[in-house]
C-alpha cells in the first residue's frame, strides 16, 4: 500500500535494520548514509524515509504535519553527518512522493537502489563492477550488465577569420 506523503506525521519505523547497512556488510553500502543514520539516532534511523519532490530529487526525511524535516539524499552520500537537515514548509518541495520501498531495496542492493540504472559514480566505485573485456556486471546488485561502446563522429567547425 503506497502511503501519501500529505499525512500529518509519519513515525511509524520504515522496516531499516540498521546493523544490515553497515559499510563492513558490503562496499554497496553507503558509509557516509550510515554514519549519517547512526548519527542522527535510532529512533529517526527507522523512521524517516526516502522522498521524491517535484524536481526529481530523493530526499530523507519525515514529514509533521505537511513539513518535511530532512536533507537531500546525494548530499547525505557526499557529505555523512555534515549534510544539513531542514525543515521544509508544506508544498515548497511540491507534492512528495515516497518511494515506499527503498529501504528494503537499499538493504538488498546497497547503492544501486539510488541508482538502478547504473549511471552514476559513487566513493568506492572501483568495488562496483566485474570488467571482462569490453562487457562488466555489477557486483553490488548482480543486476546490471553493460556492454562497452566506441564510436567515431565527425565534428565540421567553421568561423570567421581575417581575410
């Protein structure tokens, strides 16, 4: 059941086991997200969650009474307990959407629940992939295979020179 974001406070736990996303079980585990969730406490560890606002952006947080106290997801993966968390008045993210299920998906697949298709580049990257040739699949999830492309374009520039 996919919950609305517009509830009035949302504390009941997420189903996080924080000891399961601990950086020494797998490098597909964030350790600036651990560091940051331990920091902040158990309590707000198993009951904040992950939101997408109007732009696009993944935000952690919990939400009271329409005001999202949280921070943005990328910065808690480049920063750790340095990222800010903020109150966000109702509607100035616009409408929230949760993705209900990405802590279970964080649990399973670690760092590839932020990125499922496999585009971006994460600290400790180089634990990411299994090379083999011009093909490489991803350790972390065991989802992803990619296949490495070449290929040549022809760029035609012209300008206005002194004659």
């Amino acid at each position: 059941m996919k919950r609305q974001a517009t509830q009035a406070t949302d504390q009941h736990e997420n189903g996080l086991d924080l000891a399961a996303i601990n950086p020494r079980n797998g490098p597909q585990f964030s350790p600036n997200l651990y560091r940051f969730l331990k920091g902040r406490g158990q309590t707000w560890a198993t009951t904040c969650r992950v939101y997408l606002d109007m732009d696009g952006i993944l935000r952690i947080g919990s939400l009271d009474d329409g005001w999202l106290h949280g921070a943005w997801l990328m910065g808690v993966l480049c920063y750790g307990l340095r990222e800010q968390v903020w109150a966000h008045p109702p509607g100035s993210l616009g409408d929230l959407r949760e993705i209900t299920d990405f802590w279970t998906d964080y649990m399973r697949n670690g760092r590839c629940a932020i990125d499922p298709e496999h585009k971006r580049s994460f600290i400790g990257d180089e634990t990411r992939w299994a090379v083999h040739g011009d093909e490489r699949s991803c350790l972390w999830c065991g989802d992803a295979h990619q296949k490495f492309e070449t290929w040549v374009e022809e760029v035609r520039h012209e300008r206005w020179v002194t004659a």
